[in-house]
C-alpha cells in the first residue's frame, strides 16, 4: 500500500486542540478565516512546517529567516517582529499545554490578508495579513524511517525563478499537488520532480539525495543532491549538509550540490528524503527500480542517527 512520508498516526487529541488565529485563541471548530482571505482566494501567502522538541521550536531562526525572505519577496509586509510572531506561536502552544512537549508539528501560515473583492491585486487587500498557527500531535510512522517511500518521476517540472520561483515557500502549490497526483496514479509514494534541464530537483513535500560510492563497496562515501536552484531551501537539507560537512571527514564521507540525472540516481547505492516533518526518511526504488539492496542502507541509518543527536542538541540549547 502506498503512502508518504507525512503520513501519521491519528492522534485524538488534535480534535479539541486551541488554534491561533491573529493572536486569538480559537477551539478547531471555530477556527475559521474569511472566504475574502487572500490566501482562501489566491493562495496569496507564505508558511512554514516547524517541529516542537521537548518543548523547543527546532531549528526557529532558519525557518523565521526562510519566512521573512519569501514575504520580503513577494512584498508582503507580516506586520509582526520575528520576536512578536515567536510570542504567538508560544502563545497557542501554551494554549493547548504544549509548551513542554515533544511530537508535536506546527504548521504556520500567514497571507496577504482579507480583500475586498475577488482580484489578485494587492491593493484590494483591506485588512493587516492574517496569521494562523495550527499545533497538532502528529509524529511520522515509525515504519517510514526503516521501510522507506518509493518514488516516482513525474511530468511536472519545478519552474524557473522567472515564472515563479521555487525558492518561495507559498500558499501556491499547485505544481507540487499535479506532482504528487501522477506519481500517486502510479502507485508510488511521493513525486520526483527534475528541473526545466532535465536534471533531479526535488521532491513534491521533501528533498533528494543519493549515496554513492565511486570505488568500490570499500571506497569513500558521496552523497548527492541537487544544486538548489530548482528547489526550496530546505531545513532539513541544509541541516544535512552541514552534518556531513562537520562529521564526513571521519566517516570518509563528502557531500556535493550539483547536476546528476535520472541514470545516476538508479545506480545508487542509496537514496532518501528529508524534510521538517520525518526527519530522514530512505528511498528504496524509483521509478520501478530497486535502489541498492531495497532496504534502509548504512549510511542513511548513520546520516539518521547524526540528525536525531542535532535535534536533541537543538532542544537542549
């Protein structure tokens, strides 16, 4: 059966959690926004997926900093402080007695605000943007660690900077849902998507990487992924990247942004995805193919244990 790296087991606490709401404490069943909204409309917005470990927002900054950049770029103005918005999103985590929890995923969001009537001119827009911070118990299947996702590539190209840049964490996603529709169609979990050259960009929820090993079983480690230009700037993968960057020497293990293909990626040795919600999650076939042995290999299983020693390290601060 098919399924993704956010899948997750229901939890029946999220039906009476408390949802911010322009700093109000809202009940689920009266959370709602105006259908004049400009995110409802348009998808006129930017977000960000933001995990609570033991009781710390991980990795805060870098997402605040991602935020900030992608409303900067499609100039919109939050109206809050990175300081004021971290103070609401504690605010609702208070609300619902979180504030000291683990497991725990957030999903913010912040649009242009409410318009006057539907038109995608800014100007229309008559309210101050509105921000909503949704907690939720909702932790990956343990299973999606250690069995993996299969994935497969779709049609759907990430864009160039020039039609819309992926780089933006929006409201718009449109490209990622007919991504994710194909490669469901096909049966597999989630979308590989190549960029307008033809070269591995991203996933449609998560980011790519290979492992290869050049010379032999024995050999050193490289692990792949793609240059950036085509895909979101990733916390996780950055988080990655710094990992192997600081660890790789003593494991014999290097890391590359760059160009690979299609032919690349089925000759790995290895694959897996990253992303705020599962961590590191391994690719165990693509596009029909078997990577590697088709099972978690060693060095996703290592690259996941540095990553859960960051996080405890992050909450620990």
């Amino acid at each position: 059966m098919a399924h993704g790296t956010h899948d997750y087991e229901s939890d029946p606490r999220n039906d009476s959690i408390i949802i911010g709401i322009n700093g109000t404490q809202l009940p689920r069943e009266e959370a709602v926004v105006s259908v004049f909204d400009s995110g409802f409309m348009l998808g006129d917005g930017v977000w960000e997926g933001i995990r609570v470990h033991n009781g710390r927002l991980a990795f805060l900054g870098d997402h605040l900093r991602r935020l900030y950049e992608g409303a900067k770029a499609i100039d919109m103005d939050i109206g809050k402080t990175p300081d004021q918005l971290t103070a609401m999103i504690q605010e609702t985590l208070a609300a619902n007695q979180m504030d000291h929890e683990s497991g725990v995923h957030i999903r913010l969001m912040i649009t242009r605000g409410v318009k006057s009537t539907p038109y995608q001119d800014p100007r229309f827009t008559i309210t101050p943007p509105t921000i909503v911070v949704i907690p939720e118990y909702k932790e990956a299947r343990p299973e999606t660690l250690t069995t993996g996702v299969r994935l497969y590539t779709v049609s759907t190209r990430r864009g160039r900077p020039d039609v819309q840049d992926p780089k933006w964490n929006s409201h718009s996603k449109l490209n990622c849902i007919a991504a994710c529709i194909q490669a469901t169609k096909a049966g597999a979990d989630e979308a590989l998507m190549l960029d307008p050259q033809g070269f591995v960009a991203t996933c449609n929820s998560t980011h790519f990487f290979v492992v290869r090993r050049p010379d032999g079983p024995t050999g050193p480690v490289e692990v792949w992924t793609s240059t950036g230009d085509y895909c979101m700037p990733g916390i996780t993968r950055r988080n990655v990247i710094r990992l192997v960057t600081a660890n790789g020497a003593a494991a014999n293990m290097t890391v590359h942004q760059k160009n690979f293909s299609l032919t690349e990626v089925y000759s790995a040795d290895e694959a897996f995805v990253t992303g705020t919600f599962a961590g590191i999650a391994p690719v165990t076939e693509v596009d029909g193919r078997t990577i590697g042995t088709g099972e978690r290999g060693p060095i996703v299983e290592q690259l996941q244990g540095w990553y859960v020693r960051l996080l405890e390290d992050e909450a620990g601060r």
